[in-house]
C-alpha cells in the first residue's frame, strides 16, 4: 500500500479533530509541565527573555512559561484554529501571550527580536523538502540576538525506524476511534489517519507525511544553517504511561546557540 500525500496537508490537520485525536500529548497539563521542566533545565531562560514559540499551536507552552513568570511570549502558528484557542486561553487566564499566524520558514518578524526559540512537539518535518527545513533553522537563527539560543524538540528518527510500527489505534472517551496506518518512506514516515464515532460515523480520513531526523542528521542540519555550540539529548518523553503515542513517544532534544 502507498499513500497519496497532498504536500500541504499541514495547512488544514491542524484543527479542532486534531485538538481531540492527539489531546493525550498536546492537550494534557501534566505532559505541558513536564515539557517545561525540561525547557527550563536546558535554556538559561530569565525572566525579561523574550521567547518565541515557532510552530506553537495553541501556545500550551507559552502559556505554561508565563504562569512561571516568563512574561514575553510570542507563539507564531500557520493553524488560526490552534492559535484562536490560545488566545482564548490566554484571555481567560489573565495571559499576555501573543499570537501571530505565519510562514515558520518566513515569519516577517523583525531579526535579532528573541533571546530564545523554541520548536517544541515535533513540529518539523512537514513541508516537502529537506531544504524546506534548513530554511527554518536559517529563519530561527535571523529572528535570534546575538548570544539568542536555539531549543529543538523533535522525533527521534533512528528509534522510529528501529522500533516502527505500520499500525496504531486507540480510543477517545469510549465513543471516537483514532486508526493510524503507516509507512516508512526513504527520509519520511507517511501516515493515513481515520477518525470515526460510534454515533456520527466517520470524522476523518486523511493523509500526511512527517520527515524524520537520525540525532546526527539534526545537528548537520543546524550546523548548516549557522549555529554553533549544538549539544543532543536522546531518549526523551514526557509520557508517564506506555502506548503509542505517534510520534510523540521517542524524542531527541537539540540546543545550539547563535
């Protein structure tokens, strides 16, 4: 079986379905937490930083950053979905988050703003070159200040390939089914994900592809595109129980610095 991947699935995934289909990682406060923990241990963060959270979502960790006392906050997302949620949190909540809808290869943000960027849940690898990529890394590296670091956190690529998985599934709320068939292509995983309710029928069938990064060919990329200093950590996850969690389970954390 091979799936047909529209390039820019990653313009429309990315909406209420999904808040649902992937809310164990990316709508779960303890999993939040524990990501910033970690942020928080690998970044010399002080509180007047400002930080920009690329490819950010609903800004859950923007959002966690401030109620610990890191008030300048921009999250910049292509999904206005995502990004309409934020701020909605963030005015419920009081927060002075900023949200801004953009290119994260082509932000049109002024350079040298941002002591910190961060790439947080494996938001990388959805446009369809690898040169694609290199583009953000160059874009994080010109939205940086002198000095500014760089805080990826990605799919292990190395242990998705060694561990892979062609077939997961799992239940939401004992009434919505998430199927996800895989298949390993040359530097991708490609995906076809169904959703369906026991009462409404199907809600989703769609297809995406995810690039996938060994550890050393995540520091190659960021060397390339200027950074200095790049240090790895592997083996990260934020899960506290076993499953599949897509691509959320084995992660590798990258810092580097302008």
């Amino acid at each position: 079986m091979s799936f047909t991947v529209n390039p820019d699935w990653w313009k429309s995934l990315f909406d209420e379905v999904y808040l649902l289909t992937d809310a164990r990682s990316v709508d779960n406060a303890e999993v939040t937490q524990h990501e910033i923990d970690v942020v928080c241990s690998l970044l010399p963060l002080r509180p007047e930083d400002a930080i920009l959270d690329l490819c950010g979502g609903q800004g859950r960790h923007s959002l966690e950053l401030q109620r610990r006392g890191f008030g300048d906050c921009t999250v910049l997302d292509y999904s206005e979905v995502l990004l309409e949620r934020g701020r909605q949190i963030a005015s419920d909540n009081g927060c002075s988050v900023r949200f801004v809808q953009g290119d994260a290869a082509q932000t049109e943000l002024p350079g040298g703003t941002f002591n910190h960027v961060m790439i947080l849940g494996n938001s990388l690898g959805y446009l369809p070159q690898a040169t694609d990529d290199l583009r953000i890394m160059k874009e994080a590296r010109r939205l940086l200040k002198p000095q500014g670091h760089l805080l990826l956190d990605i799919t292990d690529g190395a242990v998705i390939r060694e561990r892979f998985q062609p077939n997961a599934w799992h239940e939401i709320a004992k009434d919505i089914v998430v199927c996800r068939q895989r298949e390993l292509d040359k530097d991708a995983v490609r995906v076809r994900e169904v959703v369906l309710c026991k009462e409404r029928g199907l809600i989703r069938d769609q297809t995406y592809a995810i690039r996938t990064y060994a550890p050393e060919q995540l520091e190659s990329l960021v060397y390339a595109a200027g950074f200095a200093d790049v240090t790895l950590h592997r083996n990260f996850s934020p899960q506290q129980q076993q499953g599949d969690y897509g691509f959320m389970n084995h992660r590798v954390l990258l810092t580097a610095r302008v």
